[in-house]
C-alpha cells in the first residue's frame, strides 16, 4: 500500500538535492508518495540548515507545529546540517522525533526508517559513489553534487562539522547522471558542492585525476545539454584555467557566484579564508577581461567580530568596484564548533544593523543602474517555471530571471526575449523568436 510523504527543506541547493535523493530512495524502496498535505502524512521529513541561526530556531518551532497537526501514527524525521551537529539532543528536545539522520548519511534513509529513535551522524560516511534512485523536483533542469564536504578552515563556518572533509563524486558517475537527465528532458544542469572548483583533489578510489576545468569540458560533451551552472566556486581556486574555460566554453552559463564575505584583506585572514582584497579585485579584472557579459554575485558578512570602520569602508569599495549583480549579505552570527563563536571582539548590535542597511541600499542602487540598461534589450531564455496570471519565467544565460506572458507549452523551451519593463528582481518581456 502506498504511504505518503511530506518534506520540508531548508537552506541551500545541496540539501534540496538531498531531500530529491530523499524521496527518490523512500520511493523506490519503500513506496511513499510525495504530498503537501501535511495532515495526510505517513511520514514527515525536515530537512535543515544550520549555516545562520534562524534556520536551527526555527527547526524546533516547525516540529511542534508538525507534531500538533500529524494523523496518529505518523513518524517525524529530521535531516540535514542540524541533525548533523545536533545529533541525539533534537530527540531529547523534541521526543516524539523519531529519528534523526545527518547531512552525510543521506543514503541511510531506508534504514533509519524502521529503527526507531535511530541517530545516524556520521559527517566522514563516504556516499560519494552510492547509487541513487532518480527523482527530480523539476524535469527541466538537473541538480547534481560533484563533491561532498569541506576541506576549508573559515572560522566562522559549521559546514565542515556537518558535512565533513571534502570528497570528489568519480567524473564517470557525474557524466552518468547528467546524461540521464538530458534523456529525461533536462537542457540544463547544475553542478553543487562547497568549492565546486577544488574538485578532483580526493576521491575515496583509485579514479583518474580529474580537475573542475576538465569536468566542465567532459560534460559539455553531452549531447543535448544546453546549458551548464555551478555553485558555489571559491575564489582562491579560481586559476586562469578556470576562468578561460568558463569564457570560453559556449554551454557554461556566464554568471559566476564568487564568494567575497569581506572587502577588508584583515578581515579575510581572521576569516582564514586564504586570500585578500587584492586577490580577489585581480580574479575580478581577469574574468571580465576574457568574459565582458559576465554577471557576478556574492556572499558578504558584515560585523564580523574586529570589523573596523575601516575594514566595512574596504567592502564598501570592492562593492562599488565591482557592482555586483546579487548579493546575498548577512549580519555575521556565532555557530557551535566555530573558530569565530569565541572571538570575544564583537560588533555592536546597532553598528552591524547599520552597516547591513548600508550595504544593501547600496546594492540596490546599483542593481537599479544595472536593471535599466538591460530595457529593450534581447536575451536567451530557458523557461522552467509556470506562474499566476499567465505569465512563464526563466533564465537567461547570465541568471537573469525574466518572465513573459504564456502558457505551459514554453516550458522547456529557449525562446528570444525582448525586455519590456524592469524590475529589481524580475525582467518582464516579450517573446520575439
């Protein structure tokens, strides 16, 4: 008989892989159907993040509302960053949880299942050539992981005590999937790790050493395959290699996330993040040089513990050098197991609340420069997605969302896109070829 499964997923791209593994498993192996309905649920899954604060707060507040509203019967399991550090005290908070599975441990979905309050955490279990079953969110585009965990030290990042040391997926396996989901009607895909561009460094095999430039130039081999993304790279690795076959390669979408998280050379080294200011401004001036249509978007942390005035002002400038196309900016907040979560130099509240303003009203008068020479213009766009009023919306090859009047018959589909109005996040146009 078939049972139902409701899930959750919080936080980034690797986890909404994750919950697809997820699902595709349970229904494979244990004939579960995916549902919305939270009160039909056999099952219900939360998968989290623990990157920022907010996402472990809300974890607990989600399980009380999922406990109160679940049919008798059913079992609630909690997956991910959390579960991974976390462990055994989310089943002594919350014991109706009945079981917890972490971050690396994703293939163990079947087990756990029928073990109750089994707690699997173990953040170096290799999954890297584990066979999945297949199931896609979208039959459009194809998320893949290429790599599992972090070899980084940043002091202020959990991630390597959740997801554990840095491990490359073989190359074969990697072509494997994706060729599958061309076959099932993907025109894209998206390569996922933490620093996508250090892949090949380890495998847990003996495989050929294959770097992230060859990778890229192995999968636009692929029949079928339109187009190619990736995220996210990190900017010490961004070697000339790199940045030549990204320019060069006609199926790698041209938009790169370069991960700045601070302006200031004395912030980055307290962040050991392994380059400086001027580093990162030189990788900058080298992609633009060789790819002009290049858009870049980036991480910023503001108030960092021992940000000076002088080290905010230093981001200030990388962002009014570089405009960035996205940002994604955050007041720094202390994780568990950080080097950073005991740096006793804290920002004042009301100073970071400030500097974050600042930061993004500057942003958003640079995307509004940046959004109005972009009318009556014409891009190429992939459209995936089916929204109200009778609009499509897609993306563009350098990750402009831009939506058109239509209906389901352009999903799917590259049309030519003259824009007819702006928005800050959004461009509106017209389907001219």
């Amino acid at each position: 008989m078939s049972k139902n499964l409701f899930i959750e997923t919080l936080g980034c791209a690797m986890n909404s892989r994750d919950s697809e593994h997820i699902i595709a498993q349970l229904s494979e192996k244990e004939n579960y159907t995916l549902t919305d309905d939270l009160a039909s649920a056999d099952l219900i899954l939360i998968n989290t993040c623990s990157v920022r604060e907010k996402p472990v707060s809300k974890l607990f507040s989600e399980l009380g509302v999922f406990n109160k509203k679940k049919k008798d019967g059913a079992k609630i399991g909690v997956c991910g960053c959390t579960a991974s550090h976390l462990g055994e005290e989310i089943i002594k908070r919350a014991p109706y949880v009945s079981f917890v599975l972490g971050a690396r441990n994703v293939s163990k979905i079947t087990d756990v299942l029928h073990r109750e309050k089994a707690v699997e955490i173990d953040i170096n279990y290799d999954e890297s050539e584990f066979a999945f079953d297949d199931f896609r969110t979208s039959p459009y585009k194809a998320f893949i992981n290429i790599s599992m965990g972090c070899d980084k030290s940043c002091t202020y990042c959990i991630v390597p005590k959740t997801r554990g040391d840095e491990i490359s997926i073989p190359d074969e396996l990697i072509i494997r999937e994706a060729t599958r989901a061309v076959k099932g009607g993907a025109k894209e895909v998206f390569l996922l790790g933490q620093n996508v561009n250090n892949y090949g460094r380890r495998f847990s095999g003996e495989h050929e050493k294959v770097n992230f430039s060859e990778l890229l130039r192995r999968l636009s081999l692929i029949d079928g395959l339109e187009r190619i993304r990736f995220t996210s790279p990190h900017p010490f690795h961004m070697d000339d290699e790199f940045i030549e076959e990204f320019a060069r390669n006609p199926k790698i979408c041209k938009s790169m996330h370069m991960p700045l998280q601070s302006g200031s050379t004395k912030v980055l080294k307290d962040m050991k993040r392994g380059y400086s200011k001027e580093w990162f401004l030189e990788r900058v001036e080298k992609l633009r040089s060789v790819c002009p249509e290049v858009s870049i978007s980036t991480d910023i942390i503001v108030a960092f513990p021992g940000e000076s005035d002088e080290d905010f002002a230093d981001t200030i400038d990388v962002m009014k050098r570089v405009r960035f196309d996205q940002i994604f900016s955050f007041k720094y907040s202390p994780r568990p197991e950080t080097e950073a979560e005991h740096f006793t130099n804290t920002v004042d509240e009301d100073v970071a609340s400030f500097r974050l303003t600042s930061l993004q009203n500057l942003n958003t008068e640079i995307l509004d420069e940046i959004n109005a020479t972009s009318l009556g213009k014409i891009y190429r766009v992939y459209f995936e997605d089916l929204n109200k009023d009778y609009f499509v919306s897609g993306r563009s090859d350098n990750n402009i969302v831009i939506k058109v009047k239509g209906s389901d018959e352009l999903l799917g589909e590259f049309r030519d896109v003259k824009i007819t109005a702006i928005g800050r996040t959004i461009l509106t146009g017209e389907v001219v070829a």
